[in-house]
C-alpha cells in the first residue's frame, strides 16, 4: 500500500523537475492541502465520498496552478530561487492550517472494511482501493506521455526546452500543466492518507522526504524510475518497522538514498523524463 501510495507523490515530483529542472518543496504541501479539502468537503459540507474525490483533485490543482503563475514562472530559470519560493509557500500554507484546520480526525471517507481472511491474512478495503487507483492513474500517465501530442510536447520540452520552443511548443505552458498534473496527483494521496495518518499540518512532510529518496533511487525525471523506486522504498520501509523496530520509520529508505548517491548518483533510469 505504502509503495502506491508514494508512486503518486512521487511521479508528480518527477514532472514538475524533469521538465521544469526545479524542485518543488510545496509538494509535501499540496499534499495536506488535498487531504483538508477532501475531509472539510466529504465531511464538513457532508457531500460524502464523490465530494471528497473532487475536493482532493480540483482544490490541490487550482494552488498548484496559483504556484506556477504567481511564484514561478518569473523565476523557473532560477533552481535555487525556485526552492526558496516553494520552501516559504510550504511552511506558510502549513502553518496556516495548523493555526485554522482540524487535526487528528481519521475518517474512512472512501470505503472501510476489511476483506475476508485469507490464510489468515486480511487487507482493509482502503488499502485495495489505493493500489487499484494508483496503478490507474500512472498507467493512464505513461500512456499520455506516449500517445498523444501533449505528452510528447512534454518529453521534447524536457530534453531541451530551447529546442522545443523552435518547434512551436510553449514551454510555459507545458510547466504550468506539470504543476497542475503534480498537484492532483498529490491531493489524491492525501486524500488516502487520511484514514491511516490522520489530518494534520505536516502530513505532507514524510511522503516529501520519501519523494526525494524515491525520485534519486528510480532517476531524476524518470517516470519509470519513480514507480520502480516508490515500491522498493515502501517495501523496505514496511519490513524493516515490521521485522526491526517500528521506531526506525523513515530511516532506513533515508540510508538507502545515502548509498545511492554513493553507488550511483544518477540512479537507475537516468534524469531526463522518460517512461
């Protein structure tokens, strides 16, 4: 389930940097920023579940889109710019929520249950339903790369952006939908991570951290790569607080980060976008 769930957050990062080549630290953000949308929308107007979906997918969408427009754009050829601007929209719309969001609630928005016990093993439902959504939504991805004009407007503005606009592609706009695409994509996980986290401010914060380690492992860019490195993060981390210590949450994906950058930096995909 973890794995999934960290494909999505990852291969959202990965957009917004293999075209862009900058690194979005509002990412964790956006994250919280889908799950209070979907829990005030399902819950508090109490729309249910198709209220809940909408809020995760359109109010995430919408602040990643403000992001681009209002902070980025006049900067994107700046990295570090970039991260600084991210880095004080994250802690500003995380503060905010701390000071006005309910915290602590769990609701199971979506589907709750358990499935019947096999060999004495039995799944809840959410985590089904997370696995199922999560390969849907990146194989639709790898599709849109592949077969349709935008999606190859996207590969040629990552590989080279001066050539791309020589060919007619407007590559701010091909960003401004990265960020938009990035930001659904992490609303969806933050409306799954509700029921097993919780609401609150920095929910984000971990799913960020493991983003990183992800997005290093698989190859800054690759699409491929994230999904692959999503999986092997979530499994590790899942057997080792299983078999070792659940205390050790979050440190051994951060080990293994630190002997990919040693063994081999650029990871196993590469860092140009590519499926």
């Amino acid at each position: 389930m973890k794995g999934s769930l960290y494909a999505l957050v990852a291969v959202g990062f990965t957009l917004i940097f293999g075209v862009g080549g900058v690194l979005n630290l509002a990412h964790g953000a956006t994250i919280t920023i889908g799950a209070y949308a979907a829990y005030l929308i399902g819950e508090g107007y109490a729309l249910g579940a198709p209220g809940a979906i909408a809020g995760a997918i359109i109010v995430p969408g919408l602040f990643g889109a403000l992001m681009y427009i209002v902070l980025i754009r006049r900067v994107q050829d700046d990295p570090v710019i970039v991260m600084i601007m991210t880095l004080i929209a994250s802690i500003g719309v995380e503060s905010l929520i701390g000071q006005i969001g309910p915290s602590g609630q769990q609701p199971q928005i979506l589907v709750s249950g358990n499935t019947p016990e096999v060999l004495g093993v039995s799944v809840q439902y959410h985590e089904l339903l997370i696995v199922f959504v999560s390969l849907a939504l990146i194989g639709a991805l790898f599709l849109y790369v592949n077969r349709t004009d935008t999606g190859r407007a996207i590969l040629a503005t990552s590989q080279d952006r001066k050539g791309a606009f020589l060919v007619g592609i407007d590559s701010s706009r091909i960003n401004l939908w990265m960020w938009v695409l990035a930001s659904v994509l992490a609303g969806i996980a933050g409306l799954f991570l509700i029921p097993s986290e919780g609401l609150s401010a920095d929910m984000g914060l971990w799913p960020l951290i493991f983003s990183f380690a992800i997005v290093i492992l698989g190859g800054l860019g690759s699409i491929r790569g994230s999904v692959v490195g999503a999986y092997v993060i979530g499994t590790v981390e899942v057997m080792t607080t299983s078999l070792v210590d659940p205390k050790l949450t979050g440190l051994t994906p951060l080990l293994l980060l630190l002997v990919v950058l040693f063994v081999r930096p650029s990871g196993l995909f590469g860092q140009e976008v590519q499926v």
